[in-house]
C-alpha cells in the first residue's frame, strides 16, 4: 500500500491543564503509530486565540502533526477525534509535493530567516 503525506491540526479544549492536553496528543500519536503511520513533524502552537466561539469557547490549544501512513489511518484518526470530546476542531489534508516542501523548507528555518533579513532592510 502507499503511503502519502498528510498534515492535521486539531484544537483541544482551552479547560485542559497542560498534563491532560499532552495526554490527549499523546494518545492521538498513539493513534497513528498503532495504525503504521510515521510522523515526520510535530508543531505545539499552544493556547491561540479563535476567530469565532466554538462551544461557547473563545481559546483553544492548537497541535500540528505532519505524518506518512496509507490512507485507511485518515478514517481511524478522525474518528478518535470524534470521539475524544476534549477536541473542538481538527483538519486533515494530503499534502502535495509542493506542500511537502514547504514543510521541509519551513522546518528548516528558511522562511524566518528571510522574515529578519527584510526586517533589516527596513
């Protein structure tokens, strides 16, 4: 089976202390690593503010991971989602080649460093 590239972000409840909330991803980890995904990338954005109330909840803790799995492992996800009542979003896309080196210029450190180098010029 191939595999493909694949990107989600979810957002957990803002109620969570910081133990619970690395319990929960680290059960969505767990997830994907029982169901043979390889995660190449994980961001913790931390407690970021929504564009609208979700749940009468106006914060949320965002997490990205960046994983390779065939594509049965998306269902199963999403579906551990669903029922982990701790998240109020989460989005999974397949990433194109063109994403996937995004990613790999980002993680890199390109993009912040172009960010200082027009700072500068300025």
């Amino acid at each position: 089976m191939e595999l493909k590239n694949y990107e989600t972000v979810f957002i957990l409840t803002p109620l969570l202390n910081e133990a619970q909330m690395q319990e929960t991803v680290e059960k969505f980890r767990q997830v994907l690593k029982e169901n043979g995904a390889d995660i190449i990338h994980e961001e913790n954005w931390g407690l970021r503010k929504l564009a609208y109330p979700i749940q009468k909840k106006s914060t949320g803790f965002y997490h990205l991971v960046e994983f390779k799995a065939p594509g049965t492992v998306v269902d199963v996800l999403e579906l551990a989602y669903r029922r982990d009542e701790k998240v109020v979003r989460f989005l999974t896309t397949a990433l194109d080649k063109h994403a996937v080196t995004y990613n790999e210029r980002r993680r890199n450190g390109e993009f912040k460093s172009q960010a200082k180098k027009e700072e500068v010029k300025a």
